[in-house]
C-alpha cells in the first residue's frame, strides 16, 4: 500500500503546496465578510450593467414630453432633461466605466509587469537605466497631461484606455521588479538555473507565479482608481462623447441641473461611489488574505 | 545631504525640461487653433495674428523662443485668450487664491486624518477603530466631483447655509475647503493607522510601557514619530492630488483660482497659458517632494540620503 501512494506524493510536492497556499488566502478572504460582500455587490452591478441593453429602455432615446420626470415605477431612476430614461443611461454609463475600468487595468498590467520582470530579473545596468525611466516619468504631474492629452487630440476610445493605463503601469511595474528581485536571489531559481532549466522557462514557471500576490492585489486597487480617473475626466467633459454615458458624464450633467432635478446627480453618483467603495473593501480585504504579514494602512 | 539636494536640483531640472519639451510639442502638434473660437474671423486677420504672435514660424524656431524666453527672462510670453495680459500676469493673480485654498485643504485633511488614524490605532477592532475607518473608505470612494456637487446642493441650495459660489467672504471658503481636505483627510487616517499599527507592536514601545510611561507618553514622544512617516510620505502625492482636485473644486464653486485658468487653457488652445500652468504645477510638485523627503530623513534617521 504505501508503495503506491508514495509516487503521488513524489510527483505533485510542488502543485499541493502552493494550492494549499491559495486555498489559506481563499479561507481568509471568505471570513472577510465586507470583502464577500463587495464582491457580491460587484458582480451584481456587473451583470446588471452588462444584461441592460437586454430589459431596459433605449438609453439614447429622447422624448421631450417626458421632460425632467421624477423616479416613477415606468422610469425608475427618472428621465432626465432630454427626456431620456435615467436606468438605461446609469446602465448604460457603467458598462463605459466597467469596461474602461478593467481594460486601462490590462494595459497597466501587461506592460508594468513585462517592464518589472525584465528590469528585476535581469538586474545590473539594465535595472538601473530602466528605474530610472520610471523615476524620471513618476515625477511628470500624470492627471495634468493626461487632461492635456484628452483636451488637444481627438477623443476617443482607445486614447482613454492607453492614457490611464499608462499613468498606472509606473507603479505596477516597481512593484514587480522589487518582488521579482528578492525571488532572484532565492535558492531555487540557483537551482533552476544550474540545472540549465531555459530563462524563459524560469521566468514563466518559477518567477511570476511567485509574484502573483502583490499583482492580484494591486490590479484590485487599480480598477478603482482607473474608474475613477475615467469619471473624472468625463466630468471635465474629456470622456466618451454623447449620446453615450459614462457615470462621469452622467454626473456631470446631473450637477448642471441638480438644483432642481437633484435625482440627475444622485443616481449616477451613487452608482460610481457604490462601485469604488465595493472595489476598494475587495481590494484591502485581498491584500489582508494574500499578504497577512502587512496590516492595512 | 548637500550632494543629495544639489543631485535632486539637477534631476528636477531635468524633469522640468522633459515636461516642458513635450507639452509644447503636444501643443503645437494638436489640432485647432488658439483663434478657433472667433469662428468669422477673416483669413487675413488671422494670419496676422498667426504671424503676430509668432505661430506662422516652423516648430522648432517657436521651440527656441519659448525656451529662450523662458530662461532668460522667465517670462511665458501673452495670453493667447485674454488679450493684452501675460501668462504671468495672470498667474501671479490666481496663483494666491489657489494657494489659500490648497493650504486650507491640506490643513483639514492632515489635522481631521491624522487625529481620526491615530485614535483608530489606539484600540484596534472596536467601534473607535471601525467608525472612523469606515468613514475613511466612503471618503475614499466618493470622488470630488460627487461630493463636491452634492455639498453645495445640501449646504448651498437646500440648507442656504453658504453661498453657492463665489470666493469673497471667509465663508465661502468653507466648503471648497472641506470638499477637497476631507478626501485626503481619508487618505491620511488611512496612512496613520497603519503606520501607528506598526510602531505600537514593536519593542521600544513595549520597553516604554514597561518602564511605566504614561500611554499618553508611549503615543506621542515614542509611538508618533514613526507612525506618521507614511502619512509625511504621502505628503507629496498629496499635493499633487490637490492641485488636480482644484480643477474640479474651483469649477464646482466658482472660484477664481489657477486650476479653472489651466482646463479651460487647454480648451481654448491658449498655448502660452497650457505651458505656464503646467510648468508652474510640475516644478511645485517636484519642490514639495524634495521636501517631503528631506522631512522623511529628518524623522527617520535610519534612511540615508540616497540619490
């Protein structure tokens, strides 16, 4: 009998053990019960968001007759001044900010963690010339060229994923190449190394899955921000063009008439502070299971 | 530490010149005009104007002017939008009211953030603790744009306590102040209960306590100097937050300052007024970091001048 359990054991050490790690943070996640339930929150807003064009009304649609209408059961949110059902555009504006939110997060995390890798793994000149890129661009004021970048060229789409995602990647990318330097020295990449395991395969199979944590848990407190950023340059009128929303925009035009269609401000507004407040209990709630040792700040 | 600052200097200057290089070539390069506006303006007056203001000369001859002009006599050169005044003339006249609300904001947000950490880390997990955290998350999460709106509605429209713009009598000053000092008031509860956390669980503290120091004693002369230093490190980003938060604080109500002048410059193509304002935001932020971080050192003495 224990003759052929031991080969099981023999073939699977490396597997085991670091599910087991990942099933410690799953266990301390859970028990987080505000972080379950932002996460649960979330995924309802999400879906929610992404099945409106199926039920709700059309977003664009305007009917001047229904001019400014409070929250009624036909419109639950209202209309707003062009006559427009308020949900639909709420729903419509959050897959915009959702959409935006987890894109610009791809790109900062594909190119700050490439960037990181690279910088840490291969260390020396190389290091230092790429840090101090990064030092160079982490001391040009961002929001402010990012304002500039919107304002002066055509708006579009992709620019506002490429712009804020290139705020984000500075970050992400010292992030990892501080990680990935402190696993450079470890004992088992010497091993990998001597055993003429290929770079590639290291970097793949022994470096980055070690430093996935720290990633996870600053991709989660990047969507906020990003979502954030977006909001806030459609507030200053930078963002997606109407007759599309985004809860910045929406924002925005509810401000304008707040005083007396208050409802036009405080659907949109609560929609986006609902989000990031969801987004950023997640986000201390994933850092406290995947990296017990530090406390939250 | 003199090779530090002077080694800083130098890296500024050179971050200084990098932002000014590419806004003005993003400036020149972008589409428009700064006399799009006046839409029936004959092509010969425009052209004049164009050739007036130098606009008609190849990029890098504009380039030398600017930088020449810059340097030499740090003059940014005429608004393209209000007639007959200079970009410096018209920063040098918003800059202050800025200033006092920045100052303003920064006040409230380190006083109410630091207080509300540092009780929160006295007695971690209870209700003192979990109040003001949770109050710090919803202020987190609640960007400027939201609960600057939603102030005025309720203080300015609904209650009539304020006015609802404006920037004349110390009452007006109020709730662009707390608008914009609350949010980083959050940040720096934040920050302080964290780094309280940490200090109070290592063993000078315990040593401190053990000897009989009054727990007032432990908080202030032994615990706060090191707990606050991630609050001191977020000093710099900070102030970058609040100047970008000053254009919408400024829009939301009224007030005449330096952030409203920069978003609608860069509406208007008003290029002399883009360059000023964003060299003016790029050096006061680089300055405030290099200070922050000599206060860092000074707190700190275990972290070295290091370039």
């Amino acid at each position: 009998m224990p003759t052929d359990t031991a080969p099981a054991t023999l073939l699977a050490p490396e597997a085991e053990e670091g599910h087991s790690l990942w099933q410690d943070a799953w266990a301390r996640l859970r028990k987080n019960r505000l972080a379950v339930f932002s996460a649960v929150v979330l995924t309802v807003l999400a879906v929610v968001c992404g099945l409106g064009p199926f039920f709700a009304q059309d977003y664009a649609a305007q009917d001047l007759a229904r001019y400014a209408t409070k929250p009624s059961l036909q419109h639950w949110f209202g209309t707003d001044t062009l006559g427009r059902d308020l949900f639909a555009r709420v729903l419509t504006g959050g897959q915009v900010s959702f959409s935006v939110g987890l894109c610009a997060t791809v790109v900062a995390l594909l190119v700050g963690v490439t960037f990181g890798t690279v910088s840490g793994f291969y260390g020396g000149r190389v290091d230092m010339v790429m840090m101090r890129f990064v030092d160079i661009l982490y001391s040009i004021p961002f929001p402010i060229f990012v304002i500039l970048l919107m304002v002066l060229f055509q708006r579009s789409f992709l620019l506002i994923f490429a712009a804020i995602g290139l705020v984000h990647w500075l970050t992400m990318a010292r992030i990892v190449r501080s990680a990935v330097l402190s696993i450079r020295k470890m004992e088992f990449i010497e091993a990998a190394e001597a055993t003429g395991v290929p770079r590639r395969r290291i970097i793949f199979r022994h470096v980055l899955p070690n430093v996935l944590g720290p990633v996870i848990i600053y991709t989660t407190l990047t969507i906020p921000a990003v979502m954030l950023l977006e909001a806030f340059l459609s507030y200053l009128g930078l963002g997606v063009q109407p007759p599309l929303a985004s809860w910045g925009v929406l924002i925005s035009e509810g401000a304008r008439s707040m005083e007396e269609f208050p409802w036009l401000l405080l659907f949109p507004a609560g929609a986006l502070s609902l989000t990031l407040f969801c987004l950023n209990f997640l986000g201390d709630g994933l850092r406290d299971a995947l990296d017990p040792k530090t406390s939250k700040d | 530490m003199f090779k530090f600052v002077a080694q800083r200097l130098l890296q500024t200057l050179v971050v200084l010149f990098l932002v000014g290089t590419i806004t003005f070539f993003m400036v020149v390069n972008a589409p428009g005009s700064p006399f799009d506006a006046e839409r029936n303006m004959p092509p010969e007056i425009r052209a004049n104007l164009m050739a007036y203001y130098g606009l008609d000369q190849p990029q890098h001859v504009q380039y030398w002017r600017f930088l020449t002009r810059l340097v030499l006599s740090g003059d940014f050169g005429p608004s393209y939008k209000y007639n007959n005044r200079t970009v410096t003339e018209l920063i040098a006249e918003s800059l202050p009211v800025s200033a006092e609300l920045g100052l303003y904001a920064v006040l409230i947000a380190v006083g109410i953030g630091v207080s509300a950490g540092l009780i929160a880390s006295l007695r971690p997990n209870s209700v003192t603790d979990y109040a003001p955290m949770s109050l710090a998350m919803m202020g987190i999460s609640i960007p400027l744009f939201v609960s600057g709106p939603i102030l005025l509605l309720v203080f300015g429209i609904w209650l009539q306590w304020f006015n609802v713009s404006g920037w004349n009598s110390p009452a007006d000053k109020v709730l662009p102040a707390v608008t914009l000092g609350m949010y980083y008031a959050a940040y720096f509860a934040r920050l302080t209960r964290g780094g309280m956390l940490e200090i109070l669980s290592q063993d000078f503290v315990r040593t401190a306590r053990a000897k009989g120091a009054s727990e007032l004693r432990v908080v202030f002369r032994h615990a706060l100097r090191g707990g606050i230093l991630p609050s001191v490190a977020y000093l710099g980003p900070a102030l970058a937050g609040i100047i970008s938060g000053s254009f919408v604080v400024e829009t939301t109500f009224q007030v005449p300052g330096l952030g409203r002048y920069f978003v609608n410059a860069a509406f208007n193509r008003d290029y002399t007024m883009i360059m000023g304002t964003t060299i003016l935001f790029a050096t006061l932020i680089s300055v405030f970091n290099l200070l922050v971080d000599l206060v860092l050192v000074w707190l700190n003495p275990r972290l070295k001048f290091e370039s």
